[in-house]
C-alpha cells in the first residue's frame, strides 16, 4: 500500500527557487571558510561534476572527496568519513563508479527519441556498486548519483525527516531506507506534474531540503514570499545576501523536464502540492 505523501508546510516551487538563500543561510552558519568552501562545492556540484562524470564515465577519487566534503558541509559532519574514503585505491574508485553508471545508462524507461530517465531497480542496483568502497554509504553514493544524474534524489536528512522518519524518530541511514525515499520523492514529482510540470525526484529533494534549511533557520517567511516558480515577490525578509551570488541558481534537471524516476504508479490526485 502506498505510503501517504506529507504535507509540506512550505511551497516546493517557491522552496525550489530560493535555494540559492538556502545556500546562503546555510553558510553564514558556518565559519568563514567553510561557508565559502560549501558555497563553492555546491556550485561545482550542480553545474560540473555532472558534465565530467558523464564525459569520463567514471568518478576520481579527488572528485569523491570533493563530494564527501560537500555533503558534509550541507548536512551533518562525521569527521571519521574522509580517512575511510581515502583508503580507497584511485583505480577502485573508478571501476566501482564505472560499473555504477554503466547500471544507470542500462536503464530503458525513455520514450523513442528521449533521453532515458533510469528506473528505481537500475538507481538501486547503480547505488550498490558504489557502496562497495569503504567510507561509501546510501547517502554518499546517493550523492555522487544525483550530481551524474539529477534526476536522481539525494539521500538528505532533511528528506528522510520529511518522509521517513518525523522527529523524535531516529534516522536510519541504510540501503532500505533509500529503497522506501526514492518512491516516495518519485511520487511526490507525479502528483505535481499534474499541476505543475518538469519535477523529478531530485528536483523535490532539493526544494524540500531547500525549505526546510529555510524554515529552520529563520528564513520560512522568504519561501511564502517568493513568487510560485519564478523567484519573483516581495514577501517579508526578502534581501539581497552577497553570499547569494556565489551559489547555482536552481534549473529544470538536464534532459528530465517533466519527467520523474519512473515510480510505476499510476497518476493520482495532487494530495502534498502548495
């Protein structure tokens, strides 16, 4: 049986468009240089890693580290990762993340003529692979997933909370819990494409990550503000940070607009949609 959507006390589209302010806030709460570094790895994230992953066919063990500091930076720190994903040989971290996206581009959910979008079994099977290397969990290899493929969600915290596991419950950071988020985010994206159109399960992991940043650290009433999907409106606490400049603005997953990670449900009516 379906495990009913959220609902969500922000808009994900206007939490979508001010990802940018939650970059910033999310920095500012950080010393100088880590904010700046978090800043920085998010933009490379989001607009290069993909591309030369792609390119290449593979992850390197610098760019892994890289995303292992990224994710650290955005969530919660657990200092003892990075030594562990160094031990990696270079040659491991490239076959596993070689046969990981291999899995990804075996999938065949696309229409003839499209770009195939990978199905759950093919994101499950790719995150396997990469698992494999020490250090390497659900979340980070949800990471290195969803920078090769947008489309893909990341396994945040703030999305396991939302979805999973409201507070007091204590997280599970594991395989199954991955297996339940990826449909849920899956669904989420075919009810507001009923709507709304061009959202994909990473698409909505990031606007809900993005609104929960936002409300947690004060800045809630600059998501009710903004405009629906365009980033336009006043709305109360709606400044310019200088911060703001050096993130990504967030665009339509590459090659996906409309689409989601095939869920293999049918459409049903929007229930979580603001």
């Amino acid at each position: 049986m379906p495990r009913p959507l959220p609902d969500l006390p922000f808009s994900l589209s206007s939490s979508w468009t001010a990802y940018p302010r939650a970059i910033a806030l999310l920095s500012g709460t950080k010393p100088p240089e880590k904010g700046a570094r978090l800043r920085e790895l998010d933009a490379w994230m989001h607009a290069e890693l993909g591309a030369a992953m792609r390119g290449r066919g593979s992850i390197t063990k610098d760019e892994l580290l890289k995303v292992l500091e990224w994710k650290l930076l955005r969530g919660k720190n657990r200092p003892f990762l990075p030594a562990q994903v160094r031990a990696n040989p270079p040659a491991l971290v490239e076959q596993a993340s070689k046969a990981a996206f291999e899995k990804l581009s075996s999938s065949t959910t696309g229409k003839e003529g499209e770009k195939a979008e990978p199905d759950q079994r093919h994101i499950l099977d790719a995150l396997k692979e990469l698992c494999v290397l020490k250090g390497v969990g659900p979340a980070t290899a949800s990471a290195i997933l969803t920078a090769h493929t947008p489309s893909i969600p990341f396994m945040s915290d703030e999305s396991l909370t939302t979805f999973l596991y409201p507070p007091p419950a204590k997280i599970a950071y594991t395989h199954a819990a991955y297996v339940a988020l990826l449909p849920a985010l899956s669904d989420m994206a075919v009810d507001l494409n009923e709507g709304e159109g061009q959202w994909t399960a990473g698409k909505v992991e990031r606007a809900v990550w993005a609104g929960c940043v936002l409300r947690d650290l004060g800045g809630d009433g600059d998501v009710e503000g903004e405009g629906e999907g365009e980033g336009q409106g006043g709305g109360k606490g709606n400044k310019k940070r200088g911060a703001e400049t050096e993130t990504v603005q967030p665009k339509d997953d590459e090659g996906s607009a409309g689409k989601s990670v095939a869920s293999g449900r049918p459409k049903r009516a929007r229930t979580a949609a603001k």
